[in-house]
C-alpha cells in the first residue's frame, strides 16, 4: 500500500501529549506571572514602608559608578531647585513598572533585598505632614545612594532661576529692593507733587519696598513657608 494505516490510538496519545504540552506551557507561565506579581508585590511594600537607615550590600563592581551619588550633591540640586529628599513612604505619586523592573533586575544581580528608598521631588508630590521630575534611589552607605530610576516631565528650564530667591534671606531681600525699584519707575512723574524731586523718588521707592517686603512676609507666615536649605530633607509642610 501507498499510504500506511492510521493507528487511532497513535493519534489519541499523540493529541494527549499535545494537551500535556499546553498545559505545562501554561502552568509556566502562571508560575513565572505569580512570582513577578509577588516580587512586585514585595517591592511596592518596601517603597511603600520606606524603612530608614538601612544599608544595601551592593555588589560595587556590579554598579553603574555615574549613578553614584553622595548626600552632598543631592542636597545641593534639592536646595537650586527647592526639591525635597525624603522617603519613599511619603511619595504620593505612582511609580511606574520600569522602576519595578529595574529594582527586581538589581536584587538578581547582587542577590539583595533592596530597602530604604528615598525619592527626589518637588514639595506637591510629598503627602507632608502639618507631575514633574522624580529620581528613586536606595541607600549604599556612607551618605551615598544609587539611582535606581528617574521618571516623569523634566524641571522647567527656568526653575533654578525662578526658586533663586528661595535660597536665603539675602536673596529674597535683593529681589524685593530690585521689583520695588521697578516698579517706582512705573509711578509718573509729578503724581504726588508739581515737580519731580530725588527725594519725592526716595519716598516712593521705600513705599513700593515696604509694601511688597509686607507681602512677602505675610506670605511667607501664612503659607508657612521656609528657605530651600531648610526643607530640602523634611517631611513637614510647613518647615
């Protein structure tokens, strides 16, 4: 004959085997799904709790050494920008997979449980106690921190320049005397008298400084606000 006969049992085991196949497959891949939601998991409770001072034995030879940054230049682009350092417990924004995906491939490779994670932030992404540029990192010891992720819209590119009087009293006090001078050359002449004299222009000028020195004090005591190098690292709304 051409063509041999069809066992059907042959082809009963052989569609066994099949479904055998696909069933294996299949519990594969749910195990390989419940383990990566169960590091997620795992992970998300550790941001979420944000335990403090907790060293990570990172592998040094393992890491990235441009992400390596110490508490001294962190604190020094937080004060610029008026950005806050905190745990990551009081980060009320949503972190996205790649930072998960990035966490969960560190611990493989240096065969750790990674805690302690601090984010840099502007204020309103802080739930503080009385969408912008967030970097996650966890601690390595020493004052220094590894960048695990950066996500989200980057600052404003005018931001350093717009938080400089935030800086210190100094600052502040400048740009006070420097709007009300402004702003007196705006009154026109003779508004207050016939003529125009420096000392009418004096009278003006301390006027102008005092209203808005007024305004900003008022502000500043009613907001509860505060210099950059005095909140870059605390978790109080009104520091």
């Amino acid at each position: 004959m051409l063509f041999p006969k069809t066992n059907i049992e042959d082809k009963l085991v052989g569609q066994k085997n099949k479904v055998t196949d696909i069933d294996r497959t299949l519990a594969q891949v749910y195990e390989i799904l419940n383990a990566h939601q169960d590091n997620q998991e795992r992970i998300e409770n550790n941001i979420i709790t944000g335990a403090t001072r907790v060293i990570n034995n990172f592998e040094f030879d393992l890491l990235e050494t441009d992400k390596i940054y110490h508490i001294s230049q962190i604190k020094k682009v937080c004060i610029d920008y008026r950005l806050r350092f905190l745990d990551s417990k009081y980060f009320k924004g949503d972190i996205p997979q790649e930072a998960f995906y990035k966490i969960s491939e560190i611990e493989k490779q240096h065969g750790i449980e990674v805690k302690g994670f601090k984010i840099i932030a502007p204020s309103k992404l802080f739930k503080l106690k009385d969408k912008d540029d967030p970097l996650l990192f966890a601690p390595i010891g020493n004052d220094y921190f590894y960048l695990i992720h950066k996500w989200g819209n980057d600052l404003h590119p005018l931001r350093k320049f717009l938080m400089w009087p935030f800086k210190n009293i100094v600052n502040l006090t400048l740009v006070v005397f420097v709007v009300s001078y402004l702003v007196t050359l705006l009154v026109p002449d003779g508004l207050f008298s016939k003529t125009s004299s420096a000392a009418e222009t004096m009278i003006v000028f301390f006027f102008m400084f005092k209203c808005l020195a007024s305004v900003v004090i008022f502000y500043g005591f009613a907001l509860g606000k505060n210099f950059n190098p005095a909140i870059w690292n605390s978790k109080y709304f009104n520091a």
